[in-house]
C-alpha cells in the first residue's frame, strides 16, 4: 500500500495500461477528471481516508476493475465515471448524495447495489446497460431520477421505493426495454399515478420515509409511559 497525501490531479494515471493493483493511505483530499481512465490492466483499487467526490470519467474504460474500495465519505459520483467497467462486481463505497450521467454504463456484472439512504438524484443513463441487476431498493431521499437512467437492465424485475412522490414526472424512458419490470412497488401514501413513467402497486409493506418519522415519534412518546407502568408494577409486587 502506498502512502500518499494530497490531491490525485487529472489524468494523472491516464492510459497507465500497465497498472493492475493500486492501493492508496491518504489522507487523498481529491481525484481529479480522468485521473485513472483507461487502465485497461487495473484490476483492484483501494483507498483508505478519503473524503470528497469521484469525479467526471475517473475510471472510464477501466475494463478489468473487479473490485473497489473507499473508505471514508465520497459525496458524489460523477457522469462516466465507471462507464464501461463490465468487470466490476465489488464496490465498498459509502455516503454519495448523487450518480452523474453514465456512471455506471455498461457494468454489466452488477447484480445488486447499494442505494444508500444518502442518495438524492440519479442521472441520465447512470445505470443503463446494466445486465445483470435484478433487484433495486431506494429510500424515499431520491428525489430526482433522470431519463434511461435504468435502461436496457434486462434482468431487472423487483424495484421498490419509499417516497411519497414520483423523482421522474417528465421521464418516460427511465425503464426503456426493461421488459422484465412490470411495475414499481410504492408505499400506501404514494401520491403520484406513475413512477418515472412506470406502472405502480402499492403496498403496506413499504413506508415512506415521513411514516417512518411518524412511527418513531409515537414509539418515543409510548416509551415513557411504558416505563412508569412498570415501575409501578414492580413496586406494587415488592
């Protein structure tokens, strides 16, 4: 592992074709636009302590990255910055708010992803082409979900959501060619008649995130009381 601290600049490892293994100890304080593109070779990279953004096409191209590892905050993905990585089936990365444009086109090997509850917008084509994803979970935080970002994910069947409105209202090709997919499963107090362009079923199973808000206020209002009754009880039997 290699101990390196300060920023990683753009294209900074553009093309190094011969790479296979990169391992970092930062402190790193950011990776700039193209900083890895086109390590055809680069199989696994890992970063420890780091807290900033994946930026625009950083692994573009990298066509053998298996596995890939972040730890601290990245609060951002940028557009192409996976695109075309059909090798990638291992990603640890924890805290991003958005997913750009193209990011993970063509990851093939995805089967699942974690939406973190952190993730507010998903961009255009983010995940299209991803042939091997079947199930999506999404946390009500999603707010904005652009065109195709799902399309051509052939084997996807399950999508859930736990918001009270639809993140896509203009998009209509969100799921394009997503034959497997006949509807989105949304919570009861879902207000919108599509999701992105999708049929919906709603279900009791699924709350939304200000139902969840709801339920633990009125558990922490119960709790109390709870408490009292059994003190007094125990007092009673002593």
């Amino acid at each position: 592992m290699a101990r390196f601290q300060g920023s990683i600049g753009d294209s900074a490892f553009l093309g190094c074709s011969g790479l296979k293994s990169l391992s970092f100890e930062g402190p790193v304080t950011s990776i700039g636009s193209n900083g890895f593109r086109g390590c055809s070779q680069l199989v696994e990279f890992s970063l420890r302590g780091y807290n900033g953004a994946i930026a625009d096409s950083t692994f573009d191209g990298c066509t053998l990255l298996k596995k890939l590892t972040i730890g601290g905050t990245v609060t951002a993905i940028g557009s192409n910055a996976f695109n075309g990585c059909k090798s990638l089936n291992s990603f640890d990365v924890h805290g991003f708010s958005s997913i750009g444009s193209s990011a993970f086109k063509g990851c093939s090997m995805f089967s699942t992803f974690n939406f973190e509850s952190t993730l507010k917008t998903i961009g255009s084509y983010a995940f299209s082409g991803c042939t091997g994803l079947s199930a999506i979970e999404l946390s009500g935080n999603v707010k904005t979900i652009e065109d195709y970002a799902f399309s051509e994910c052939t084997r996807l069947s399950s999508v859930e959501y736990r918001g009270a409105g639809d993140p896509g209202p203009s998009s209509t090709n969100t799921f394009n060619k997503c034959d497997k997919l006949e509807y989105v499963l949304v919570p009861k107090n879902y207000k919108s008649k599509k999701f992105c362009g999708k049929d919906i079923k709603k279900s009791s199973r699924l709350a939304s995130g200000s139902e969840l808000e709801s339920a633990t206020m009125n558990f922490n209002s119960i709790l109390p009381i709870t408490l009292s009754a059994m003190v007094m009880v125990m007092v009673f039997l002593a």
